[in-house]
C-alpha cells in the first residue's frame, strides 16, 4: 500500500490539526479520504459491499434519508398596502408513502407562525411526482410582524384521508418588495 498523503504533511498530528482545528485558514492540500480504503473518495461514485461501483444518484434511500421533492414558492412584500403575497408555485420529485395510495388529492397548507398563527390552504390536485398549484395568497400583516417568524408548508394528502406527508419552512427575515423565488427541500413530518 502507498501512502497517498501529499509530502506537505509531515504526520498523523499535522493531519489532524488541519482537518479539525477550524480557525486554521483551509489548506489548498486538504483531501477527504475515505475512511476505509485511504484512498480520495468520490463525489460521484462509491464502491458498495460487493466492490462495484455505482453512481449515488442511483441509490435508493429507505426510511428518513429518501429524497421526498421539493417545493417552489414566490414571496414579495407591498408594504405601500402592508401585504404579503405567497405564491405556491409546484412540488417537484414529490413522493409519499404506499398507503396513501397510487394517487391521492394532495394540497400544501401554509401556516404564518405569528402569535396568533394565519393558516391557508391551495386547492387538492391529483397526485404525480411533478404538481403545479400556480396559486397566490395575500395577507395583510406589517413587516416588522413578519421578520421574525417562520412560513411553514405542509405538504398533505386529501384523499383517502388528510394526513401530512412532507413539510418544509423558511424564515421571513429578508422580505423585500422584490419577489423572490424559493426551492424548499420537503422532508418527513415532524412527530
């Protein structure tokens, strides 16, 4: 086996020091290694248990770690009216468990965390992996209202029954009277 460590480093502790100590400024000889083979781990590919290698965009994730898509929403505040316009765009790569069937009514509640919290509801769509909601909801609450709480979305299932299967949130510190567009990565409900 060679030592594949750059000739920059003296030692195990230089190695270590580097790696860890975060108030060091980054090394341009920094390498990730994996931690099995020493050798520098891919960003592309891996080798599985069996030795072969294969493409991590083809592994399927079970459990929490599964990819459950995104969802793409436009904000802009008017403060000439005081208003928040919420625009809930589509769900991109969305996927939900078995048992809600093979095509539920799906909608994405909203919830403005203010004290006393302001909910809002797009119409349910047919379930598929790629949902356009096009739909705007308005509300008028002041700025200084808003920027210190959360815009939390609730990807949910209608039919057969309600149930939430995904959600996601952003914070309003940065409204502004520019639109801005947002992705937000869906993940597992919350217990």
């Amino acid at each position: 086996v060679s030592d594949l460590r750059p000739s920059a480093l003296a030692g195990p502790l230089d190695v270590s020091r580097s790696m860890f100590d975060l108030r060091s400024p980054p090394h341009r000889f920094m390498k990730r290694y994996d931690s099995v083979s020493s050798v520098p781990s891919s960003t592309s590919s891996r080798k599985d248990s069996q030795g072969s290698n294969r493409s991590l965009d083809t592994i399927t994730l079970s459990g929490d770690e599964r990819d459950f898509g995104r969802l793409n929403v436009k904000l802009c505040y008017v403060s000439s009216v005081e208003q928040i316009w919420i625009t809930v765009l589509h769900c991109k790569d969305l996927s939900w468990p078995s048992s809600c069937g093979e095509n539920p009514r799906i909608c994405v509640k909203g919830i403005l965390t203010l004290p006393k919290p302001v909910h809002f509801r797009s119409s349910a769509k047919e379930g598929c992996s790629d949902i356009e909601f096009m739909e705007t909801f308005v509300f008028a609450i002041k700025l200084q209202s808003l920027q210190a709480v959360r815009l939390v979305f609730k990807i949910q299932t209608q039919t057969p029954r309600k149930k939430t299967i995904g959600e996601c949130s952003l914070a309003l510190r940065e409204l502004s009277s520019q639109e801005s567009s947002h992705w937000l990565d869906i993940s597992p409900p919350s217990k």
